[in-house]
C-alpha cells in the first residue's frame, strides 16, 4: 500500500528575494541528514529516488521541491520516523542544531573528479555569476511589482468596513472550533509555502496538501481586503486552543499568510484568489466572500479603470520576473552539465545506499 504523499515548498523566489522556511520544518525531527554538493552532484536524485522507495513502502513522505526547479526535490521527511534529508547547499544552507547528535553532514561533493573543473574554473565562475544577477534582476521585479500591488491594496483598503470584516472573521472563528480544544500534546506551527514562483510558472499544491481534509473554506476577496488578516487570527485562534497549526505563506509577499491547515480537525482555510484561484469541488468546500460582506458595494465599477491599469503593471511585472527564472535555470542547466560530466555516479549510488541504509534500521 502506497503512503500518503504531500507536496510543499520550504524556500520561495519572493519579492523579498530568496525566503528560506527549511528550518521550521526540521524542528522535531531527530534524524537529519544535511547533503553539501552542487550542480550536477546528483542530490535531487538521491531525495527523489529515496521519497519513491519510501513512499512505495507505504511510509507517509513529505516532497520538498526546489524553488529553482520545481520538477526537483530539496527535501524529503518521513514524519512517523522523525526522518528527513536535505539539499543543504546555498540558499537553503541549513544550520544544525545538533551535529552529529541530530544531523550528519553528507559531502555528495566528493562524487566529483575535481581536475576537469579545474579546467573550466573560469566557465564556472562566470556561469555563477550570472545565475546570481539573472536571479536578483528577478527578485527586483517581484519587488516591483509588489509595490504596484500596494497600490491596487490602497483602493480596497478605503472602501473596506473593517467592523463587517472582523465580524467575517469571528463568525468564521466560532464555526471552525465550535468550543473545540486539541487532545494532543502538540502545538507545534510549521512554515511552508504551498506554491512558488519558478521557471516552470507560478506552480501551487493546493490540492495535495487539502485532499485529504473533511472541510475547506475558500476566501474571496480582492487585494487588500484583509483576508491575510483573516487566516492570522484563524491561526491564532488554533493556537490558544492547542491545535497545532501549518501556516503557509504568500510565495509572492512572505510576511502575508495564503492558506492555514489544521489538520486535527480536517480544516483549512486559504486565500483562494488569483494566482491560485479554485471554487468548490467536492462536498465540505464553502465560500467566504469578503468582498461581498466588507467592501463598498460598486468598488469595482467605480475604480475600473485604474484597477486594470495597476493590475496589468503588476501583473507584468511577475512575468518579467519568471522570465528571469527561467534565463537562471539555462545557465544552470549549462553549469550542471559541466558537474554532471565530472560525476562518478558510482560514488552517488553508494551514498543513496548508505542513506536508504539509514532509514532501514529506523524501521
């Protein structure tokens, strides 16, 4: 029988630049393997290779994808074995909170012949150097277009009648917990993202990550509507009631919230707008129209024309930035040739036993 499989990100290309979120999702593990390599080192392999076996065996495995690429893995965690393997290399670099108790360093490196990359040093270098500067032209352009959105926001928030939306949000408070309060010892609030802007476009696991849950609320709103706001107090909420809570964040603006999963009660409730935009399915999915309830009847109409205006810029913006995206994975994928052709992959099949080996003796 085949495990249950759930599918996140843990670092984002964000109008903050790169926002890493690997460590709130170590925190309980007590077996960690930290893998140091680079382009073409083969450890997306090993992870891959490693959540399929596992995966297959039945194990619930937790896929975390690569921010860079999003058909690769950075991470991998078994949760009933407090397992998990990651790519540790720059910019998810991991600090360890225990080494050699915890976590153990595993060098993919040395599955390198070092003499061939010596003589191409200077491709290399100039091939990072551009991977560097095209991802922070992009970066530049998220953050651009943030600031264009904050402009969209400014029209929402002087129509919004916060007294109406903070009833919205009690109402939905009270619905959710009911008087409910958590039997388990956990309180644990892990941070994710569910999607993430990549060279493959702006890509979301929505629903991976809800399938399996009894009851979802899908907020509905415009930009600057609060819904954020909403799902912070809904967490907030869980959190005084003992309910450990994930939280995931805006793969666009990292300080606002997207989506909260609390998964004792089969609950989420997220942010169910463009990018990411879905309408109920299946029995269980409910609306919550914040614009309806909260917003100035006519907003839209009264503000039309300036709201296509900013959100086509915005929206361009975005664009320009995965185009950026994309020119940083050719010039990895160039650089990761050079690697892939001085790998012995003997060496990382050994390393893929040793770690499968691992696992094997915490079953």
């Amino acid at each position: 029988m085949t495990g249950r499989m759930t599918r996140y990100f843990a670092g984002g290309n964000t109008a903050k630049g790169f926002y890493d979120l690997f460590e709130s999702n170590i925190q309980g593990l007590e077996h960690v393997y930290l893998l140091k390599g680079g382009p073409g080192s083969g450890i997306s392999s090993i992870i891959k290779k490693l959540a399929i076996e596992w995966n297959q065996q039945g194990y619930d495995t937790e896929w975390i994808h690569s921010h860079s690429d999003n058909e690769k893995l950075a991470g991998l965690i078994i949760p009933t074995l407090k397992f998990g393997v990651f790519d540790s290399t720059s910019p998810h670099a991991i600090e360890p909170k225990a080494p050699g108790a915890i976590e153990a360093y595993v060098n993919v490196g040395e599955a390198w012949d070092t003499l061939p990359l010596k003589d191409k040093r200077e491709e290399i270098v100039e091939l990072q150097d551009k991977i560097e500067g095209a991802y922070e032209t992009a970066y530049d352009c998220f953050q651009e277009g943030l600031r264009i959105h904050d402009d969209l926001e400014e029209v929402y928030i002087n129509e919004m009648d916060f007294v109406k939306a903070n009833e919205v949000t009690e109402e939905l408070i009270s619905r959710i917990f009911v008087g409910k309060q958590s039997e388990r010892a956990s309180r644990e609030t892990l941070h994710r993202f569910f999607g993430a802007s990549t060279p493959q476009g702006v890509i979301d696991y929505i629903p991976n990550i809800t399938e399996d849950l009894s009851k979802r609320y899908f907020i509905k709103g415009r930009a600057g509507t609060g819904k954020s706001t909403i799902l912070k107090k809904v967490a907030a909420a869980a959190g005084d009631r003992g309910f450990g809570v994930e939280m995931y964040h805006c793969g666009f603006d990292p300080e606002s919230i997207d989506m909260v999963v609390i998964r004792e009660l089969g609950v989420c409730v997220f942010d169910s707008t463009d990018p990411h935009e879905y309408f109920p399915s299946r029995h269980g999915d409910e609306i919550v129209d914040v614009y309806e309830k909260a917003v100035t009847p006519g907003t839209d109409e009264k503000y039309e024309s300036a709201i296509m205006d900013t959100t086509r810029g915005y929206k361009q913006k975005m664009k320009q930035g995965i185009t950026y995206l994309q020119e940083a994975k050719s010039l990895y994928d160039q650089l990761e040739k050079i690697y892939i052709d001085a790998t012995d992959f003997l060496v990382v099949d050994k390393i893929y036993e040793k770690l499968n080996k691992a696992i094997q003796e915490l079953t």
